[in-house]
C-alpha cells in the first residue's frame, strides 16, 4: 500500500526479476530473484499494472500459449485451460479474442496466465485499477477465492482495496518501508 510513485510498482519488479535493486537483494523463498528467474518463475504468477496481454489473440490461444511456455503438453494445456477459465470466469468468453473483452474480463484473462502453472504465490499489481465498481468486486471476488491456496501480493493505493483482500500491510512511501502490520494496528496508528 502506498500513494502513486511511492516505489511498490517497483519493488514487485524487483521481486520477480524484472528490475535489479539499486543495493541489495530481492528473494522469494530464498530464491535470489535476479540469479535464479527460471526457478523463481516456477514458484510465482505475476500480473503486471499494464496486463500485457495480445489484443488480437483469442482467450484459449493466449492461454495455450501461456502453458507452453510453461512446458505443459498438449493434454494437460487443454486441461489445465479448462480449469482455469472456469476458476477465473471466463467460460462465456473463451472463443473472443483478447482486444474484444472489457477491462474487467481483460483483468480475468491476466489473471489466469499467472495462475496457469498453479504457482503458490501470486503478484499483483494493482489489479483493479481503472475498473469500474462492478468490475472491482468481480475481480476482487476472484482474488479472495484464490486466497485459499496461495500467498498474495497485492499492490494499491487505495486502502479500501487492501483492507477488503489482504491480511497484513506493508506501507511504501518513497521507496521506504514505513509500516509492516495488521489492518488493525494500521487502524490504531495516529490518524487511521
């Protein structure tokens, strides 16, 4: 959690070995992100801010893609597709293509790349923002029912956001740790 610019973009980069960090390290299950991504990737699904998705790909050819990257054959990709469009919701609009849905089911689609080869911790970044109300709940429903299973990253700067999904706090500003909490001990700090 922190304002715009505060440095949480950056860091989930960091995390999964998009960025190197000015000074220090950034790991995962004592995994070095920037030494071993190969074995980090194993471990993690990431969504971007931006969702890089294609446009002119359609749900189950993009999510094809996504296990073979993952080095799924072609039976357990057919399978594993299946699963995971019904587990994020995307049942009606598996046979569009990516450019056609709305943000909301583009979100789904991001969604279910990161959880494709069934990783045990998610990183979000910012997955609701620009959506509309309705779009919010959807996907912040989606993320509560993975929850379950797996450990979340969740990056925004809407408090609202965070205290619906996420269990503990860490507070960013300019690229500082400011708070590492509970919801309730942020609530018990000076000014809410």
């Amino acid at each position: 959690l922190g304002p715009n610019g505060a440095g949480k973009s950056s860091t989930l980069k960091m995390l999964v070995g998009l960025l190197n960090p000015s000074e220090g390290t950034a790991s995962i299950q004592g995994i070095e992100a920037q030494a071993d991504t190969i074995a980090l990737k194993r471990q993690i699904g990431y969504l971007a801010e931006n969702n890089p998705v294609y446009p002119d790909m359609y749900v189950k050819e993009f999510l094809a893609f996504i296990g073979k990257l993952h080095g799924f054959t072609s039976d357990a990709c057919s399978k594993r597709i299946q699963e995971v469009i019904e587990a994020v919701g995307l049942t009606r609009e598996q046979n569009k293509k990516i450019g056609e849905l709305s943000k909301g089911y583009q979100q789904r689609v991001g969604i279910a790349q990161a959880i494709f080869h069934n990783p045990n911790i998610l990183i979000l970044d910012e997955p609701t923002s620009g959506l509309d109300p309705n779009q919010m709940e959807e996907i912040r429903n989606l993320i509560l029912s993975l929850k379950s299973n797996k450990t979340i990253l969740f990056s925004s700067h809407l408090l609202g956001e965070v205290e619906s999904i996420c269990d503990r706090i860490l507070l960013i500003n300019k690229g500082k740790l400011m708070a590492d909490c509970s919801i309730q001990e942020a609530k018990s700090y000076p000014g809410g």
